[in-house]
C-alpha cells in the first residue's frame, strides 16, 4: 500500500540479481478493490516502456515504465499485473512476511486484464520484479527507514491481543503494519507530504559478509545496500537507519564492529546529503550460544534480570550507548531528542 497518494506513477522492475535476461509480455497498474487479486476496472492502466508493451531486462540492469495517470488516495492498495513472456529462471524477489500477492497456474498466458482476478488462483509473499512504484506530485520528498526484519515487517502481520508467553496468530489480509506504514499513517494524519520507503530486509547485517544463521543464506550487507536501496532513490531526504541487530544476533560480533559498520553506512548518507535518525535497538535474544534464553518459565533469561546475562545483550547497550553518545554526533545525523519520529523527520525536512 503507498504511503502517500497521487495522479501520476510509474514502476520500477528489477533484474537486479538475475543470471540471465527476462522479457515482461505486458504489465499493468490498477488501484486493488478488496483483499484478493481483483482490481478496478475503472482505474486500471496498461504500463509500457519507451512506448512499448513489452520490455527485455538484462541480468543487474532496473527498468521503469512510461508513467500512466491513475488517481488514487491514501488508504487504498495498488496493484501491479505482470506477465513473464517465455522461459525464465528463478527471478530477483523480496521475501516478504507481510503482504500477499496471487499467482497464476503454469501456461495461464497473459492475463494482466483480468479484472476479477479469476485467474489468479495461488498466492505467494513473495514479491517479484517490482521494486518501487514512484508517485509524482507537489511533496517535500521522501523518507526512508532501512534496516532488517524490523523494518520489513517480520510478524507485522499477526495480531496484538495476547501478550507473552502466548503467541499471536497472523491476521487474513493485514499487511500493511510495518514501522514505515504506521510512520506514513503518522505523517498523512498531520498533513505532511512526504512518502515514505520500506528499505528492510529480512536477515540483513549492516557489516560486510555476514550469515544469517537461521536460514543459511547470506544477505547483502547493509554498508552496500544503503546505496543501491535508499541513497539512489528519487527525492530522498532522510533516512531512519535501524540496523546491527542481526551483526549481534548471529556473528556475536562485538559492539565497535557494528558501530564501525554503522560509521560507514552514515557516512554514506551525510555524503549524500541526506539527513540520518540513527536508531538504538531493543532486547532480542542476541548470541545466544551457551546462554540460557527467556521462556515462560524465566522470561528474564539471558538478559540482565536478574542473570546470567547473555553476552550479545552486553554488546547491545554498549552498542546502544555508543548511537546515543559517539553516534549522535556523527555529521548528518540529527542530535536532537524528540519526543516523536513523526516531529524528528519534520524537523530533518525542514532545517
């Protein structure tokens, strides 16, 4: 679901991590009616690509389509219907846990016209190919928030009635309860015009070469993806960086690497000229190899109340104290406290 309204758009898709090249047959962008694959009919465009229908994209190359003219208003979903002409291989996807897209059956052939969505008869939360769908308007531009699964929306979905130990169930179509979608909720609420972008990524360290432990796979690094991912990005003016947490979680490095790391990446930002909200991280169960984790039984174990302490949580405040102190006065970021992330990212737009 954007995060701002507007007329005018267009799309970006990505073979960014692609082997070999793709061909889209079609695509389309329509404002979504319901919680399923069916979309408006009547603010429903055909997408093309320099005046043409279909677009080949080589291996790491990004297109945008032609922009098309669909008005829509905060509050309501998009879609984007994409047809893969031929064969292809596995495609450049984010793994989502917060959003549904629907599928067709192998060999369906073209039906991004589908309005009713009958087609569509699978799902996944997987996203393929689009990356961004960029609004045109009057707007003081746009704020991303970059991190990890925090930010991607890991669990996002499921329901606040229970408290721990007990365990929440995911909610049927909530899938807009990320920290950025509750941020653009804040800033249109108050009449604020700025959009604001999802640049997390499950499992992803902010320093180079680091292994998600819980899956095996190997994410890229928060140090190089802040380019590709936030700084490259049209009309960026500030970015809430909220990373580390799975450099503690699963390499047990140390708090001066992380906030090595984290020099780096604002760094980055600063000479962008982009402003910074460095943000601290909250107790998870970090490096937990030969520390006792929290239960039901002793939901303090491994913290500091009341001991043993788990090392990487030892790690966390030092790194914690070094973004309130050392980190704070890193060129770029903005030293201010405040008592809301609404006022802070109002205040980095306008000073």
């Amino acid at each position: 679901m954007p995060t701002i309204g507007g007329n005018r758009e267009r799309v970006r898709f990505s073979n960014y991590f692609g082997a070999t090249a793709i061909t889209i047959g079609s695509a389309r962008l329509a404002i979504a009616s319901g919680s399923g694959p069916a979309i408006d009919g009547a603010h429903d465009a055909s997408l093309t690509f320099s005046g043409n229908q279909s677009v080949t994209i080589q291996p790491n190359q990004e297109v945008y389509s032609d922009p098309v003219d669909i008005t829509y208003t905060y509050g309501q979903k998009l879609a984007v219907s994409v047809y893969m002409q031929g064969s292809f291989p596995a495609l450049t996807e984010h793994d989502s846990e917060s959003g549904t897209s629907f599928t067709t059956a192998v060999g369906a052939g073209n039906t991004t016209n589908d309005s009713a969505g009958a087609s569509f008869t699978a799902t996944t939360t997987e996203w393929f190919l689009i990356t961004n769908v960029d609004v045109y308007g009057e707007y003081d531009g746009t704020v991303a928030v970059f991190g990890s699964s925090s930010v991607d929306g890991h669990n996002s979905n499921f329901g606040d009635t229970n408290s721990y130990p007990t365990g929440n169930a995911p909610v049927a179509g909530q899938d807009h309860e990320r920290p950025s979608d509750w941020l653009g909720k804040s800033l249109n609420a108050a009449g604020i015009p700025v959009g604001v972008l999802n640049a997390g990524i499950l499992a992803d360290p902010a320093g180079q070469n680091a292994t998600n432990a819980s899956g095996g796979l190997v994410a890229t690094a928060g140090i190089d993806r802040i380019d590709h991912d936030v700084l490259q990005q049209p009309g960026i003016k500030a970015v809430v960086i909220y990373i580390g947490g799975i450099d503690l979680h699963s390499d047990c490095l140390p708090a001066t690497t992380v906030a090595g790391s984290l020099t780096t990446i604002v760094a980055k930002a600063h000479a962008a000229g982009v402003r910074v909200i460095l943000a601290t991280l909250p107790p998870s169960e970090y490096c937990v190899t030969g520390s006792p984790l929290p239960s039901s039984a002793d939901p303090y174990a491994g913290d500091i109340n009341p001991g043993p302490e788990n090392p990487g949580s030892t790690q966390r405040r030092a790194l914690n104290a070094w973004i309130r102190i050392a980190g704070s006065q890193l060129p770029g970021v903005v030293p201010l406290l405040i008592s809301t992330l609404r006022s802070l990212i109002l205040l980095t737009l306008t000073s």
